[in-house]
C-alpha cells in the first residue's frame, strides 16, 4: 500500500463516477486520473464558469477523457435535488460517488436553507447527494462511496446539542465537526449497508496537508490579506501537492480490497503521498452518535434512505 501510485489505478473503462468540487485541487485531479483510467466522469461544480475551464482543461490533458460538467451547489438543497434528478435521468449506473467538496475554517455565514456552512456544505450537502443517488449505487455492482474527511477532524467531536456551532461559533472548531460528521457519516453508512447485505464499499480518505485554495479562502472572504498570505505561503514550501494529496481518494475509490468505514490518508513519511491507514478518533467509530447524526441529517435536509430500509 505504502508505493502505491496513479500507475496503480486499474482500469475504468464501463465505470462512471461523480466527483463533487472537481474544478480544481484535489477533486479535479481525482477526476483527472480517473478519466484517464478511462472512467466516465462527472465534474459536479458549483460554478458552471470555473467548471467548465476545468473540462476544458481536463479534455487538454487527457485528449480521449469521457468527461461532463454537472452544476450542484452543496450550500443549496434544492440544487442538490435538481441534480440527482438530472443524473438518474441521464444514467442509468453509478460506481463511484467522490464526496470532495468542501470549505475551510469561513467566518460565520449559513447556507441558502439555514445551516451553518461549514456544517451544510461538508456535511449535509453530500449527506442528501448521496441519499438522493443511493438508489444508482445499490443497483451497481461493485460501487463505491468515497467521502473526503480531513486529519483535523481530531480538533472537536460533534455536538449533536449545537450542530450549527453556534454557543460561541469558531471556525476552525465548525470545522472540525463537519469532518467528524464526514467519517461519522461513513461509520453509519457503511454499518446500514452492511445490514442489507449489499456490496456497496463505503469509504473515506483525506489529502493530509495538501496545497489547494481551502485554507485562503477565509481570510480573502474577510479581506484579511495577511492571513491569506500566510497560508499561501505554508502551502507552497509544506505542502503536498494535488497530486499527492489525491492519492488516498483514489486509493479509497479504486484499490482492490478496501474495506468498508476504512480511513486512508498519506504517509507523514512521504512527499509523495503514498497511501496508509489513517488515525481516527474513537468519536467517529461510535454507532450512538453515528446514529443521532443519522437522524439529525435526515430531519434537516429531509432525504431519507429508504433503499437502506427494512
């Protein structure tokens, strides 16, 4: 595992996958080398502008890519919808669903139905994604869910009391539940499938310290320009790259033998990436909170997983 590489990859060819946040960092590389792989892919964006500079783009450096822009705002749950809809009306399979998109440590704001943001776009977005495509997954053999969580997870458990984190709001501690709440997701998830005897493999991985826009885009939001330079800064001497930092998603998607709930990040010994298991803390292995999340997310965003259901 520890030298595994894009080489590695096996073939796609016949396989779709859906990549959220694939315009640019690690999700456009996912897709990239997934394309590559001969895979059928969707590049579900929020922006149709930055989207489409990113097939373009894709399309240049893998000249034969099957490759389509979806638009999907994660911050919206009727855009979530508008695009299951419109992916289940065009497809007829789905072997890899990528949870990447994400945001980073904002100064508080709320999505376009309340939630806090952190918490409905890293969580609750692809919580509803993935319910609203469960069905195209389930009738896929060999599918994969793959949710992009983050090592800083390790920075606050969730509180299922203050879900929005509202009692004070810190950023970097909103932040650190949304990606407790990605890996408690995959936790639930996963223990539910296995219950209907599916073969459906549910998975997460994280880039580790990875150079993409992520860690700037609060300080810009707020105008805080040093900040903003003292990120751009860390990424560029410390980081690794997209294409490192990609390696443990596309390990978790396509690798022969991952096992279900498993957490894949880089090697801290490797500039290259190299896939490894990943700590994770007990919180997120815990079936009482993978549970009252589990019904939480339901309530919100009102997607119900009644394919999973007895």
């Amino acid at each position: 595992m520890s030298r595994w590489s894009t080489l590695d990859i096996p073939d796609q060819r016949g396989r779709t996958a859906v990549v959220t946040g694939a315009n640019s960092g690690i999700g456009y590389v996912t897709a990239r080398e997934l394309a590559r792989r001969g895979a059928r892919v969707v590049l579900a964006c929020r922006s149709g502008r930055r989207g489409g500079a990113a097939v373009e783009r894709l399309v240049g450096e893998v000249p034969d890519a099957d490759v389509r822009l979806g638009r999907l705002d994660l911050a919206h749950l009727a855009s979530v919808r508008e695009f299951a809809a419109a992916y289940v009306h065009e497809h007829d399979r789905l072997d890899l669903l990528i949870n990447n998109a994400g945001v980073m440590a904002l100064p508080r704001g709320r999505t376009a139905d309340g939630f806090e943001t952190q918490f409905g776009i890293n969580h609750l977005g692809h919580f509803a994604l993935t319910g609203l495509l469960m069905p195209a997954l389930l009738a896929t053999p060999g599918a994969r869910v793959v949710s992009v969580s983050s090592m800083l997870h390790m920075l606050a458990d969730i509180d299922i009391g203050d879900l929005h984190t509202e009692r004070p709001y810190r950023r970097w501690i909103a932040y650190g539940r949304s990606k407790t709440a990605n890996l408690l997701f995959v936790h639930e998830l996963a223990r539910r499938v296995a219950a209907t005897g599916s073969g459906l493999v549910v998975a997460a991985a994280h880039p580790g310290y990875a150079a993409t826009n992520l860690m700037s885009a609060g300080p810009r939001m707020e105008g805080r320009r040093a900040a903003e330079l003292f990120m751009a800064t860390g990424s560029r001497f410390f980081a690794l790259s997209p294409e490192a930092g990609a390696l443990p998603t596309l390990y978790a998607a396509t690798a022969p033998g991952v096992r279900p709930d498993s957490f894949t990040g880089p090697s801290p010994l490797s500039r290259r990436g190299s896939p490894v298991r990943a700590p994770r803390t007990r919180r997120t292995l815990d079936d009482r909170a993978g549970h009252r999340l589990w019904e939480e997310s339901e309530r919100l965003t009102g997607v119900t997983y009644d394919t999973l259901k007895a």
